[in-house]
C-alpha cells in the first residue's frame, strides 16, 4: 500500500512539474537564427535535398561521431558482458568429492526448429529486406532515412534470418571487420573534411553533382553508407550474442 502511494505521489509531482511547461506552449510561427539558415542555405551550402541530412551529417558532424561512439561503446559493453558470463555448473559436491565424473550443464530446453513457413517466409524476405536497408542510407540524402534507420532495418533482416534457422550462427569476425572498417573509414571521411574543406566531416571535398541526383551532396551517401554498415553490423553482432546466451 505505501509502495502504490509513493509511486502515485511521485506521478503526480511531476505532472505539476511539467503542468505548466505544457500549458505554456505555443504554436512556433517562426524559425531561430540557426533553423533560419539551415533552411535558406542548407541546399546551397551542400547540396542535399534532404534538409535534415545536411544538418546531422554536416552542420552537427560532431554530434553524429558522438552518437556512433556511443552506441559503439553500448555494444562493445553488452558483449564483453555477455562473453564473460558464465554457463552455470550444477555439481553435486559430494559426488565430486567421491571422483564421480562431473554431470552435463543443463542448458535448458533446446532451440525449437523454425517452422517451414517461417524459414519460407525469411528467405524470401531476407534479400528484400537487407535491400531496402541499403536504399534507405543510400539515398538518405534525398528522401527520409539515413544510417542509422537503414543499419536498423539490414540488422531485422538478419534477426529474421536466424529466428528461422536455429542452427545458423554469424561470423563475429566478419562482422567485427564490417565494423572496424567503416568506422575508421568514417573518421577518415571526418578529417578529410577537414583537410580538403571547411571542417570535420565537411562533405564538400568531393564534386557536388546535380541537386537531386543519387550521386550528388559530395560526400554525404558516402557518409551515410558507412554509418548504415556500421550500424547494421553492430545490432547484427549485439542481436548474435543475446542469441548465443539464450
């Protein structure tokens, strides 16, 4: 009971907290300094029709490298979590003690075999599905979507993939390769940047193009490719090892 009443006095605190903050709120007829100029220059400044692409990938480069440091370190943690996790031993110390030879860790039940319509169904969608992944941060810099949504959709592709084959296992090697190469490659890009242009992962070092084309922005596809495999590979090895330890 006085668990049930903490919780109801904490939601209503901050509901009074936020209360006001809600009440307050207004429609925003015009744009800040900042959101002004992204909207008259963005285009001009990169070339990408997809305003948003512009401002993650080039305006706030610095924030994007902070994002995929940290969901590197978020997925670099789960593993080595789940590396070190030990498989439980159930031994009887008397047993043991007498020389009798230890017993089989009990694993549990074992992994139930895809039906035939699942493993149908998976490869037949696994090639459409990794597909539109690699669409969606190939032209992020056209339409909505970027990296990180398309690494998102190539690593449900493959989550499908092995929910229909039990035995199927991927190659963390592979994947950590995958991972590593398009990481450093993407800091690469970064400071070239600012080498070769205006500042870090300034995507004006390569041509242009035409407004609208697949290849145009510079070097944002390129960006947005590499954060899309980085991405995928990265949910794609978390996604193997929650398996392994399931």
């Amino acid at each position: 009971m006085i668990k049930r009443l903490l919780i109801i006095v904490a939601l209503a605190t901050i509901a009074l907290g936020l209360f006001p903050l809600v009440w307050g709120m207004q429609e925003a007829r015009t744009l800040s300094g900042v959101a002004r100029y992204y909207v008259v220059n963005g285009a001009e400044d990169y070339g990408a029709a997809n305003l948003v692409t512009a401002v993650v990938v080039s305006y706030r480069g610095l924030d994007t490298l902070g994002e995929v440091a940290v969901l590197f370190v978020a997925t670099a943690g789960i593993v080595l979590l789940l590396g070190s996790a030990k498989e439980p031993v159930l031994l009887d110390r008397k047993s043991h003690a007498e020389g009798e030879s230890e017993p089989e860790p009990d694993m549990g039940t074992e992994r139930r075999e895809g039906s035939p319509l699942l493993k149908t169904g998976a490869a037949l969608l696994f090639p459409i599905i990794l597909l539109f992944g690699v669409y969606i941060f190939v032209n992020g810099h056209l339409t909505p979507g970027g990296g990180f949504q398309g690494g998102v959709v190539i690593a449900s592709a493959v989550v499908l993939l092995l929910m229909a084959n039990s035995e199927m296992h991927m190659k963390h090697g592979l994947l950590n390769m995958i991972e590593a190469l398009s990481g450093a490659t993407y800091v690469a890009i970064g400071l070239l940047g600012m080498w070769l242009a205006a500042g870090f992962l300034d995507p004006r070092f390569l041509p242009s193009g035409e407004f609208g084309a697949l290849f145009s922005a510079g070097a944002i596809p390129l960006i947005y490719s590499l954060i899309g495999m980085k991405v995928g590979s990265e949910l794609t090895g978390v996604m193997e090892s929650l398996r392994r330890k399931a």
